[in-house]
C-alpha cells in the first residue's frame, strides 16, 4: 500500500507541474512579446529556462540518490516556485534570463524537467514489471491532461482584461501567480513520500559501479536522443504559439484552446501506445508514430490559413508523444534497478540540453530569415532520428519483448 499511495503522490505531483508547464509554455512568448522583447530575447529567455533545467538535472542524475530523491525533489519544487513568483516582477531582459535559470522555467510547454529524471526512477519499483508501460502510460496521460489545463487556463489574461478591466500586464503577472501556485502545491506532496521513494544504495551516481553492458546502452539511444531533442528545440511551445499569434494574428484565447485541445490528444495517444507497444514493440511505436507526426508539421509551416494549420496540428500533436512512455518504459527495462536514476538522468539530462541551445538559434532565426524555419529543421531532425534509432535498436528489446529460442 505504501508502494500505491507513493505512486499516486507521484501522478498528482506530476499535474500540477504539468498545469504550470503548459500555462508558462503559452504565456511565456507572449507575455515577454507584450512586454517588448524582440523575437531575439525570447528565444533566450526560454534557452537560459532550459539550460536551468539540464543544470537541475545534472545534479539530480549523479547526486539524488545521496541526497535523497525526496529532498531534492522538495529542493526542486521550492526553486521553481521562487522562479514563478519572480518572473512576475523582474523587467529588464539579464534578469527575466536569470529568474528563468534559477527558477527552470519551462518554454517546451511540456514538462520534461529535473523532477522527472526521479520520478521516473522511483515509478518502476512501486508496480510490477508487467504493468511498468501502463503505469509510464498513465503517469503520461496525466501529465498531458496538466499540460491541456495549463494551456487552456492560459487564456486567463484574456478572459481578466475582458471580464474585469485589468492591464494586459497584470493579466499575465495573475497567470503567473496562478503558475507558482501549482508548483508551491507539489512541495506538500512531496513531503508526504515514504522512505520507500530512496534508493536501495545511498551511492552518487558519480561513484556506483553502471554496468558495461547498460553504459553501452544508455549512451548509445542518448547519442540519439540528443538529435531528438535539439529538433525539439526548435519546436517548443513558446515559440509554437509566438509562430501561430505572427504568422497568423491568432489571439491568446485562440492558442490556449488548440493547446488546450492538443494535450488532450497527448493525453489520448500514451494511452494508445501502451496498447500498441504490446503488439508490435516500445522500439516499432516509438518510430512508426513520430515519423507522421514530423510530416504533419512541415505542412503546418506551409499552409495558408490558420484552419488549416490548427487541424493539421492537432493530428500532430495526436501521434508526437506516443514514444514518451514507450521510450521511458524501454530505458527502464534494458538497465538494472540500482542504475534507473542514472539512466534516468543521462537520457532526459542529453534531451534537456538540445531543448536549451535549439531556442537560442530558433529565436534568432526567425527573426532573421522566416518564422517557419525553426519549424522545417526541427521537423527534419526528428526524421533523421527516428530513421537511426530504429536502425540500432529494432534488434535490441526489452526483456519481455524477448522470447526464448
């Protein structure tokens, strides 16, 4: 039971942040855009947010278990609070980037962060190997279902100037409370996990003995988790949703609706490739998913009007995040229990790092040449990705993908 009730503190924590990261993902591009900042500032904004959260995941990977996943998580959860509650004062550009280092504030609009890198170490351990997709499928599914009320609760400036009369800045500062909020929640649920959360070895990931066998493993996908991620990058939600309002002159209530509706679809499809996965494979959902996915977004960036685009997103946005738990699932399986927060950590701490430096050319690049250039690389990356992790790994499966010969 204490196994069931640690899980369930997990998946609620996992909301909440999720809420948060969806609400800044919308918000941030458009609140600093609102406050003057060139299309140049914003993508380092977001890049300086995502380089705090590879920075917070670094120390999670080679030090949480010593620490304690409990307190670092807690360490983690109080940070980020501060960060949101700073964003809502700070001006100039050098201290809005600094808030966001500091605080790990998430532009992708989706959480993939340093609390994610424990948590995905601590699920395995409270269910059974059998049912470890299904419980990533449904951690996912509620952090998509977070991300969908985030992005439809970013629509709160809106609905604060039109209802009450307020600023359109201090529309967004109550969006950001409101985004601090959710955070400052998730430190009482964490406070409330059980020592069962702690590794079996008080060991840094710096000094426990990894096996050949999972280094080799682990470092090869991550190799191709980092073209995934860089593609990533260029995609994130702040400068999705700045692309749609320039491109399109498309409202904020506008874009927190498709966002809103395209969690949902997220939502839906870790449900579908927990299904999937047990008939054809982690490896074979993760590819044969993301590849129309990516097709999908270069016809976002190439059609004419905004109908068009918002439909074809959302049949994105349907097949995207399919390999999420698939992919978590896989690098859990194919490393030993005692190694899973260094997996963990090394695999989401490479994604992390391409997400932090894509923005600052992404920002650049579409100011400089079209808005729809961050859009055709990002897409083009994850094509080639996909392409080369099948190729290592269609061969390579997990142990109850494998059968005796």
């Amino acid at each position: 039971m204490t196994e069931t009730a640690d899980r369930r503190r997990l998946y609620v924590a996992a909301f909440l942040r999720a809420a948060a990261t969806g609400l800044i993902g919308v918000l941030l591009g458009l609140y600093l855009a609102r406050r003057s900042f060139s299309a140049g500032e914003i993508g380092l904004v977001i890049g300086f947010g995502l380089s705090g959260a590879a920075g917070s995941a670094l120390v999670a990977t080679f030090f949480a278990d010593r620490f304690g996943r409990r307190a670092t998580l807690l360490v983690l959860a109080g940070l980020a609070t501060a960060g949101g509650v700073l964003l809502m004062f700070s001006g100039s550009v050098a201290a809005v980037c600094a808030v966001a280092f500091l605080g790990m504030v998430n532009g992708m609009g989706r959480d993939r962060g340093a609390q994610l890198v424990i948590e995905q170490a601590i699920l395995p351990s409270t269910i059974e190997a059998a049912a470890r997709t299904r419980a990533f499928a449904w951690y996912n599914v509620l952090q998509d279902a977070g991300h969908a009320l985030g992005g439809l609760l970013a629509a709160t400036p809106a609905l604060l100037v039109g209802a009450f009369g307020v600023g359109d800045i201090a529309g967004y500062q109550a969006s950001l409370a409101l985004y601090a909020l959710f955070l400052a929640v998730t430190i009482g649920l964490y406070s409330g996990l059980s020592p069962a959360v702690e590794s079996a070895s008080r060991e840094s990931a710096a000094t426990a003995v990894i096996s050949a066998v999972s280094r080799r493993v682990v470092w090869r996908i991550s190799g191709l988790f980092a073209i995934d991620s860089v593609a990533g990058g260029f995609l994130g939600t702040a400068l999705l949703s700045y692309f749609f309002f320039a491109r399109f002159g498309t409202g904020e209530t506008t874009i927190a609706l498709l966002f809103f509706a395209a969690r949902i679809a997220n939502a839906l499809s870790h449900l579908g490739a927990a299904w999937l996965a047990r008939r054809i494979g982690l490896i074979n959902t993760m590819v044969f998913t993301h590849i129309p996915s990516s097709l999908a977004l270069v016809a976002v960036a190439l059609v004419p009007q905004f109908w068009m685009a918002a439909l074809l997103f959302l049949v994105r946005e349907l097949l995207v995040e399919m390999d999420v738990p698939t992919r978590q699932s896989y690098v859990m399986a194919v490393v030993r229990p005692a190694e899973r927060t260094w997996a963990s950590g090394i695999t989401s701490l490479v994604r992390m790092g391409g997400w932090a430096v894509a923005p600052f050319a992404a920002g650049f690049l579409m100011q400089g040449l079209a808005l729809a250039t961050p859009i055709m690389i990002g897409a083009g990356l994850k094509i080639a990705y996909d392409l080369l992790l099948f190729r290592a790994f269609r061969n390579v499966p997990p142990p109850e993908e494998q059968h005796p010969s």
